[in-house]
C-alpha cells in the first residue's frame, strides 16, 4: 500500500497544479453568478478524475497474475508508454510557450466562462479532468499503478479516493474558500489566476517532465 501511494503522490501532484483547471474555476468564480456555476464545475472535476482512474485500475487488475507478485511485463510497457507521451506532451508544451514580448494565450472558451450556466460547467469540468491529453495520460498512469498494486479491494478505494482528492484540492478548495469568505478571497483569486496565465507553459513543462520521466523509470524498473 506504501509503495503505492508513493507513486501516486508525484502524479496527484501534475493533475492538481494543472494551470487551465484552475485559470477557469476562479474566472468562474470572479463571475456575476459564481457560486452554482463553480460548484458543478468542481464536481465535473471529481468527477471526471475518478471515472478515469477507477475505468483503468479495474481494466488493468486482471493483468497481475504473476506468482511472485511483481509488476506484470504488460504494466511495465504501459508505464514506459505513459512515461515516454508525459515527455512529449512537456516537449510540446515548452515549445508553444509565449516568446519573451508575448502575451500568453488563454484558450477562446475562456471568455465565456463568465455566463456559464451549471450543466455546462459540470461537463466542463469533467472534459478537462477526464479528456484534456496532459490530465488524461496522468489518470492513466495512477490507474496502472493502482491496478497493478496488488491491493485489496479496500485498499484500492482508499488509493482512488486519496488521488481523486489530491488531485481535485486546487480546484475544490478554491470553491469552498470563495464559498466561506467570498469578499476577502476575490483579490487573491484574481492574483493567483494572473501568475498562473503568465507561467502556465512552465508550470506545466517541468511537472510533466518531472512525472514523465519519474514513470517511465517505474516501467524500466519493473520490465
């Protein structure tokens, strides 16, 4: 279980510091009508994340059937894969970053977030946890380790849930903090999603880089 969890955190990590994510749960939560809007946005976010993860690790259980209980050969070149496109992803995220004298480019959809109705940030919210490439391949990683854990049937919930809330805490605490203290959190919020625009490429190049390649030793380890 340990062990596990131990692969997991640096994973939650990438999935939790995701710049978009939360560039667009403060805009929603800047927004005339924040509070229902960002709320489903969230759980879409919890959402999305879990379904992904729980899909994998019951997908790739069966696969762990060794006698000694190591890893089997087909986690491994799962791992390797995921490792290898966590790289490219932070190859081709560094070279679409601004150049020194640009703006950084936010995606269109962005501006507006801030007449979105509920049922649309609820979908949102589960497009970018579950669909968005960069999130998507990190949720693949944690549901390979997970499934190929070893782990009881308990412990893999308490695995899913500890993940899932890991990787949920930038976008969901936001939410609740704005929720309890909406005055005094607005121009924090609003300073936090300036420095986020500016550096989203290299927040996101060097978490990718760091996971990819964290990963894609795991699998060399265990082939």
């Amino acid at each position: 279980m340990g062990e596990v969890i131990g692969e997991l955190l640096p994973v939650a990590l990438g999935v939790a510091v995701s710049p978009v994510p939360v560039i667009a749960v403060i805009l929603m939560l800047l927004a005339p009508h924040a509070r229902a809007a960002s709320v489903a946005f969230g759980l879409g976010w919890v959402l999305g994340i879990g379904a992904v993860v729980v899909a994998v690790a019951v997908a790739v259980d069966p696969v762990d059937d060794t006698e000694d209980g190591d890893p089997s050969t087909l986690a491994a070149v799962l791992k390797i894969l995921l490792g290898v496109l966590a790289v490219l992803l932070a190859l081709r995220t560094w070279r679409g970053r601004p150049h020194p004298g640009e703006d950084p480019v936010m995606p269109g959809w962005m501006s507006a977030l801030d007449t979105v109705t509920a049922t649309k940030a609820l979908g949102l919210g589960m497009l970018l946890s579950g669909a968005n490439p960069k999130n998507l391949t990190l949720c693949l990683s944690a549901g390979v380790t997970i499934g190929t854990g070893g782990l009881s049937a308990g412990k893999t919930v308490v695995a899913v849930l500890l993940f899932v809330a890991l990787g949920s805490c930038t976008v969901v605490v936001p939410v609740l903090a704005y929720l309890v203290a909406q005055q005094r959190m607005q121009q924090p919020l609003d300073e936090l999603r300036q420095w986020l625009t500016v550096h989203n490429a290299a927040v996101m190049t060097v978490l990718l880089l760091v996971i990819g390649v964290t990963i894609l030793g795991q699998g060399v380890a265990a082939w």
